[in-house]
C-alpha cells in the first residue's frame, strides 16, 4: 500500500524499505505518544543493564548529571511544585532538589509527565487513608515500577506491607489516573 488516508497528513512510510517492527515503532510514536515514550525508556533501561555488572553502590559515591536546561518555563515549576509536595512524605526532596533533577533530563517535559501521573494514583489511592509510612513509600514503589513497566508478578508478591491484590490496585489506579471526560448531556440521561 503506498498511500494511508488517516496518517496521510501526518507522515508516509516506505513498506519496501524499512521492517514490519520499524513501521510499528513510527505509527506508535505518532498515535500514541505515551507508549512510544514508554518503549524508548525500557529500551534504554535494557540496554544499561546489559552494559553494567550487577553490585551495590553506596548513595554517597553517585553524582548527579549535568544540568541540561538553564531554566524551565513557569508553569513547568508549578507543576513540579505539585508533584513534589504531593509526595513529600514518601520522598523528602526539596522543592530546589525536585526542580534540578528535572533540569538535569534530557526531556524534563515528558518526565514530568510520569511524574504527575503517579503523584495523581498516589492521590487516588491515599486520600482519605490512614496507611502507615511504610505503605505508601511501598504504593510510590508499585507506581513507579508501573511507569517505568518493570513490574511483573515476582516483584508484585515480595512486598512487605501490600498484598498481591492491593499490588493490583495500585497498578489499575495509574493506569486508568486520567479522568474520563463526561459530557453534561450524557450525565442527564
């Protein structure tokens, strides 16, 4: 087929020239975004770890990276602000701390991204809650093994103060974090 009528504005592709699994990536990196973003992030994630030997660091000898952006629009530090104050109790970061990791990305604006979406799961899941400390800072772990999509059932049954279900919870709440859209006329009905 030389010619794709609903991708036809956005790009064309060359079937005769490039794989099956290459077209995939390039349809996936326009029409969903996300998961593209996602791809690239284990990608990279495997590749490091094919590269490292296996062996525990001691915090203090890692030194953080560059900073990458000199300064980051307004409402970029707004909603970094957001998300560091909503997980101030299972992450004891500065407000100064939050903002140079992110000026510190490649691509602070989509890491944002990950970051508020499991700051409103954490939201979901804790409001109203009495859970301990060590709960929640176990609910940030499952949020961000789901975004970074290195959760799998091994890891989802070693934690010490979620059960396998709540495990499972969590998950569904930052997959489905993003509020549907309810039209006025719909609700009426």
């Amino acid at each position: 087929m030389n010619f794709s009528p609903p991708l036809a504005d956005t790009f064309a592709l060359d079937t005769s020239r490039i794989s099956l699994h290459e077209i995939a990536l390039k349809i996936i990196e326009i029409v969903r975004h996300d998961i593209f973003n996602n791809l690239m992030r284990l990608q990279a994630w495997e590749k490091l770890k094919s590269k490292g030997t296996p062996g525990i660091a001691d915090p203090k000898d890692l030194k953080p990276g560059p900073i990458r952006h000199k300064s980051l629009p307004e409402s970029f530090l707004i909603r970094a602000k957001l998300v560091q104050r909503t997980l101030a109790d299972v992450l004891p970061m500065s407000l100064d701390e939050t903002i140079n990791n992110f000026r510190r990305d490649f691509h602070p604006w989509e890491e944002l991204i990950y970051w508020e979406r499991m700051a409103a799961a954490y939201l979901d899941l804790t409001a109203g809650q009495n859970f301990s400390l060590e709960k929640r800072n176990e609910i940030l772990s499952v949020l961000f093994a789901f975004s970074t999509g290195m959760m799998d059932e091994d890891k989802a049954n070693k934690f010490q103060h979620l059960s396998y279900e709540e495990v499972t919870d969590v998950g569904r709440a930052y997959l489905n974090v993003v509020p549907k859209i309810v039209d006025p006329e719909d609700e009426a009905s």
